[in-house]
C-alpha cells in the first residue's frame, strides 16, 4: 500500500470514532505551575534555579500520595522518612554549590520486585516479601543522578494475590492491594507495572520504573494514557545475585506524561556495567541530542495485527486499531514516509511459554522437551529475519500498543482466573500481549505514547525498532507527542 492509500484508509476508518463524549470523562489540565502535573525536567530545572526545594517537592508528593494512594493503591512501600532524608541531602548539595545530575531532586517510585536497598520486595503468594539487600544497578545510576526514590509501586499480585496456577493462569487476586485506574477506579491501569502507570497518570509521580517481559510497562502505559518504554534487551544492566542469568527480552524503562523525560530517565539508567555480563558492552547513543529534530525523511511502517492478531481481537478492537491508525498516518503531515506493511510474523503465544521456561524455570510448569523448544527458537529466528528485512527499507514500525482498553475489575479478574482456557492460546495473556510480546521477545526496543481515547479511555500508539534505536524511537516519539499532545487529567487526580 502506498504512503497516499494508508494515509486515505485511515482517515476513512476513523470518522466518526471519537465522540466529545468520549472523554467527558477528563478534568481540565492543571496549570503549568503546579508541582504534580511539571516533568521531571522542568522540576529538575526548577530546583537548579532554586525556585522550589527538593523538601518542598517531595513533601509535596508524599501528600499527593497520602490524598490519592487510599484509592488508587500505587505504592506498595511508600518511604516517607527516607524520602525526606534523600531531600534534605540534595538540598544539601545544591546549598554547597555541587555539580548536580540529570535527575536532581526528581521524585520517582520503582515497581516493587526490583531491587530497592532496604526497602521489601515483591511478596509472591503467601511467601512473605523479602528486604531487598541492594539496587537494582539502575536504581543505582538514578540515585547518582540526583533522583530521590520515594519507595516501591504496586504491581500484579500486590497484597500477596495472583499466585501463577499454570501456563498464563492465576490465582484470585487482592483487590484492597492491587492498583486501580485513576481514569474510572472500578477498572485496571493495566498490568504488570500497574501503580506506577496509575501513579503518574494521577500527577502522584513525574516518574515510575516499570518492567516489561511482555509489554508491561508498554501496556500499562497505553490503558493509563502515559508514556511507557521497553529499551532494547541488555540497554540497562542488572543482575540477580541470587539467579544469575540473562534477562530473556525483560527490560526495565520508565513511566512518565513526558516523552523527553522517558529519553532522559533512559539515559541516565543505560549503558554497560562491569558486573553484568549480559548487558551491551558499547556506550548507548545520546537519546536527547536528536530528540527535537523531527520526522522527516523517516521511513515508517504501519501493521494492523503483524498479521496474526487478530484472533485475539476484542469487541472494541477495529476501533481502536482505526484509531491508531489514523494517529499514525499524522506522521506523513509533519514529513515521514508512513506505509503500511502486509508482511505476516509468526504468532508469538504457541512458543513463547518453551523460551520463557527455558529461562525462567516455574514451579509446577514442565520443561518443554527439546523439540518443543527447538520449535519455539525457529519461530523466533523467522521473526527476527522479517524484522531484518522490514528494517533493510524502514527505519520504524508502528502499531496499535493494546487492541483492547482497560477493563472492569470482575472481567480481568476472570480473564486471568477461571475465564483464561476460554481465550485463544488458553490464556488472557495472549489477548493482552498480542501486540506487545513480540519486541520482548526479539529483544527489540519499543514505547507507548498516548495518542487518544475510545469509550472514555486511553489508547496507545506503539513506536518499535531494531536493536539500538532508541534515538530514533524517542525521536519520532518526541515529535508525534509535540505535535499532537494529549493534556486530558483522570478523575481521579
């Protein structure tokens, strides 16, 4: 299809799909002055300039949170006395004259199974969380940016509920832990960083740390309306002193309203380090050099359903591809090349479980038998020669992020329960992945940027590249969200 019959289609597949109603559901955007709707950036400069403290910010989010958390359950660990300590310090610093980093004074939470010193982990079932002993490595480089963590967000099996069952399958979950969304607080944010996404979309937070084995800081992002990004695999470094291993295509990224901020917090958290010998062993290009340069010349794909999905469409599904595809053919006005692709990827979901396991070894889950496993990597290298191919004459592929929006509580709790065998591939999982999973599971980096609302709620468009694009990805983020931003604010804020 041609650059001018994409951007036609699109136009046409849309009319009609977003009523005003559709998001009399948002509030007016807070003015520009105040603290919890500023980014990371401008607090950042704002505390530089010495215009507001580092304690005034903090205390500031930490009311935030004593108004919102009782409803939305974002935190798992809120660290209110380390929090100020943290502040009282960078204050501190800048009174001294020191040299102040990238993050100076920005408040930001991590999803609560990485590693924060100090602080409880994740607690799986009934297994009480364990104290975390160290950093996560980069939870390590935000502290030495400036950043004060404020404590740990809440993720799936918050409270002790979810226990995995079976292959996608869980036990009931806790519903006075688990998050809720800030846009209509008897459904999700979206799983697995679940409060941060809740968190930051609310104005609790400028910035969270999600994680992402199959789209989850992605897709929570797109059902919350924030920015989420998966960098390519081994971009940020990390290591499980208890299980050394590599990370099998799960990242670690941010959560911000800012595609710039996402492109700093990357930043600051990438690049080697000597104690994981996983990690990409070459410095990572400046995301932020390139950022305001625009879009064109760029060579973008567009795909419906990677030729696959669609068995795993819900009911609001063909609207909300239309949307984003309309969302993606606005790139071609501010001068990309923007075609759709009809190339058909293998699906994902009847081998993923034999690499995932391969990996990630599960009570109660067999090992695949080598066949199986064998099966499941060929699947994986067709995809990546498709991919190799598309990229020899794109620089990028758009998508829908989540061809379903976010749900009521009782459906996902089914969905993930007793509900999972009736769903394609015997699992919810493969209906809430379906556009996701695959960039976890090339290890190819992908973000998720607002880009509009159906039924009332938000919607993501997925921007995606080969290994080592995140300039790029940033770039044409950075571009589609200055031109066409979203300032719409969740009841619940």
């Amino acid at each position: 299809m041609t650059r001018r019959d994409f951007a036609k289609g699109a136009a046409g597949a849309t009319a009609g799909i977003l009523a005003p109603a559709a998001v009399s559901a948002a509030v007016p955007a807070a003015g520009s002055n105040d603290l919890h709707w500023a980014t990371a950036t401008d607090l950042r400069d704002r505390i530089a300039r010495k215009d507001v403290s580092v304690t005034e910010v903090v205390q500031h989010f930490l009311d935030r949170a004593d108004t919102l958390d009782k409803t939305l359950h974002a935190y798992a660990t809120l660290d209110r006395a380390g929090a100020l300590e943290q502040a009282r310090a960078a204050d501190a610093a800048i009174a001294r004259g020191d040299r102040l980093g990238a993050l100076h004074g920005v408040p930001i939470a991590v999803k609560d199974h990485i590693p924060v010193a100090g602080l409880k982990g994740h607690q799986a079932g009934d297994k009480p969380a364990a104290i975390s002993r160290n950093d996560h490595f980069g939870v390590e480089r935000l502290r030495k940016s400036g950043a004060i963590i404020m404590g740990t967000n809440s993720m799936l099996g918050a409270g002790g509920g979810g226990a995995l069952s079976g292959e996608g399958i869980f036990k009931p979950f806790n519903w006075d832990a688990e998050a809720r969304s800030p846009w209509d607080t008897s459904r999700v944010p979206g799983w697995s960083s679940s409060g941060g996404a809740a968190a930051v979309a609310a104005g609790m937070l400028p910035v969270a740390i999600g994680s992402d084995g199959g789209g989850s800081t992605r897709l929570p992002a797109a059902y919350s309306g924030v920015v989420g990004m998966h960098p390519t695999g081994g971009l940020i470094p990390e290591l499980d002193y208890t299980k050394p291993r590599p990370p099998a295509g799960i990242t670690v990224g941010p959560l911000t309203r800012s595609v710039r901020d996402a492109a700093l917090v990357t930043q600051v958290m990438a690049g080697p380090d000597g104690r994981d010998p996983f990690s990409i062993q070459t410095e990572p290009d400046d995301f932020l050099a390139g950022i305001d340069r625009g879009v064109k010349g760029m060579r973008l794909a567009w795909t419906d359903d990677f030729g696959f999905t669609e068995r795993y469409a819900g009911p609001e599904s063909a609207r909300v591809i239309a949307l984003c595809r309309a969302e993606a053919a606005k790139m071609g006005s501010l001068g990309a090349n923007v075609a759709e692709t009809k190339e058909v990827w293998d699906d994902i979901m009847p081998n993923r479980m034999a690499q995932w396991l391969a990996f990630y070894p599960t009570e109660g889950l067999p090992l695949p038998p080598p066949e199986v496993m064998q099966a499941g990597f060929e699947a994986r290298g067709r995809n990546w020669d498709r991919f190799r191919k598309l990229f020899a004459t794109h620089d990028l592929i758009l998508s829908a992020t989540s061809q379903l929006i976010t749900r009521p509580i009782a459906e996902w709790e089914a969905g993930w329960t007793t509900d999972g065998p009736k769903y394609p591939g015997g699992s919810f999982m493969g209906s809430y992945c379906s556009h996701t999973d695959m960039f976890n599971w090339l290890k190819f980096p992908a973000i998720s940027v607002p880009c509009g609302f159906v039924d009332g709620f938000p919607v993501g468009l997925q921007i995606a590249g080969p290994p080592g694009s995140e300039a790029k990805i940033f770039r044409a983020a950075q571009t589609y969200q200055a031109a066409f931003p979203r300032n719409e604010r969740p009841k619940v804020s």
